[in-house]
C-alpha cells in the first residue's frame, strides 16, 4: 500500500528554536545567558505558550500577545529581568526571524521525491500557519486541500475531531495514515485516538509514551524510517 503521511508543522517541518534562539543571542547579555540551559529555557517557553493556547484557538487574543505572554513568563521563571519595551521587541523579532525559516535539505529531498500521499494537519491561527507554510515551500509538495489549521477547522489537536476532519476531507481510512508530529500529548495521543498510526518526531527530547508507534530523534532518523516505510 501507499504510504500516507500526515505532518505537523511547528518543529516537525523545520526546527521551531531556531527563531527563538536567534532571538535570545540578540536580546540578553552573555553573562546573562550562561547560566541558563537553553534547551530547558526553550522547553519552558513553549509550555507558557500551551497553557494559553486554547484563548489563542478562540480568538480571545492574538499572535503577537500570546507571544509576548510566553518571553515574559519564562523570563520570570527563570528570573530574567525583562521589561515590556522588550518584551514586545522580542515577540516583534521573533516574527521576523519565522519569515525566515526553511526546510532541511535532507527533508526537502525527502518530500520531492516520494511517492507518499501528504497532508498537514496543525495548530494554530490559519493565516499565520498558512504564511510559515508558504515560507517553508510546503505548497511546493503537498497540495493547499491537503493543508489543514485548527483555527480553519475550529478544533485543536490532541481533540481526535481535528484528525477525524481532516480523515473525513480527504475521504480516507485513519488506519492507513501515519501521523508525524513532535508532541507526545497534542499529536501522538490524538491521533492514536483517532485511529491512525504514530511517528514520535522528538527532536528537542520531550515527554514519550506508547502512543508513538516509532519514536525517532533526528531527521536523518525519520527520513531512514520514512524511506523503510515506504519499501
């Protein structure tokens, strides 16, 4: 049989720290930064950003508050001393560094080569995942019908709807789908509830669990599964 991948975006189709790291090696002193392990300090900011996400999903605020909210929470977690000016530089820079993210190569390849049937499925406002998705060149490989939002669809992953609806759009089984993302909650729970099979893309080595059918680290390891699945 085919295979069938459904994709998220945010750090499945291109590393989402690397805009927030650009934008912590310009904003704070290097004495500040030493003494903090980024890689948490990353973790934590896109935790701030959860626990406000469904206010996001409903339109109660926008991108660039829920952005702001995320800096001014992890700083104060971690005790950085940030004030507003700043805090809406940072969110403002941070925008600007997301027009500028790309694919890896070694992904790029993958996706203009295979005979695999695509679709993404993501969180987030439709315009602004539509715009870091064009950014990406993902229309170059996977049809605008085969891209789906929470905010076009009006529901969030982990919530098995948002995978059901998109199952349902493209007319097929969930069984025959591999889902591909880099939670284990939003994307690995859901759509295991959906039905569909699971790849654990846990790049920054957050939560696992059982509902990752295979758990990968690397690109390189996710395109060597991606090819062997496709064999």
């Amino acid at each position: 049989m085919r295979l069938k991948l459904c994709f998220d975006c945010d750090d499945t189709l291109y590393d989402l720290s690397w805009p927030f790291r650009m934008c912590a090696d310009h904003m704070f002193e290097k004495e500040v930064l030493d003494p903090v392990d980024l890689t948490a300090f990353y973790k934590d900011y896109r935790k701030a950003g959860d626990e406000i996400f469904d206010r996001l999903q409903k339109g109660e605020i926008s991108i660039d508050e829920s952005g702001e909210y995320r800096i001014r929470k992890v700083c104060a977690q971690y005790g950085i001393a940030i004030d507003e000016r700043s805090v809406k530089e940072f969110q403002q820079m941070y925008r600007g560094y997301q027009r500028n993210i790309s694919m890896s190569e070694e992904l790029r390849e993958f996706l203009e080569n295979t005979d695999a049937e695509l679709a993404v499925l993501t969180n987030g406002e439709h315009a602004h995942q539509y715009a870091k998705l064009s950014t990406l060149n993902v229309f170059d490989y996977i049809p605008a019908a085969h891209v789906f939002t929470s905010g076009k669809l009006g529901y969030a992953k982990p919530d098995p709807r948002a995978f059901d609806a998109v199952m349902k759009a493209l007319n097929e089984n969930p069984m025959d789908w591999y889902y591909v993302g880099d939670s284990y909650v939003n994307d690995m729970e859901g759509a295991k509830k959906a039905g569909m099979k699971t790849i654990h893309f846990n790049r920054h080595h957050g939560p696992e669990g059982e509902a990752a059918d295979h758990v990968v680290y690397t690109e390189k390891q996710l395109i060597d599964l991606l090819n062997e699945l496709s064999s």
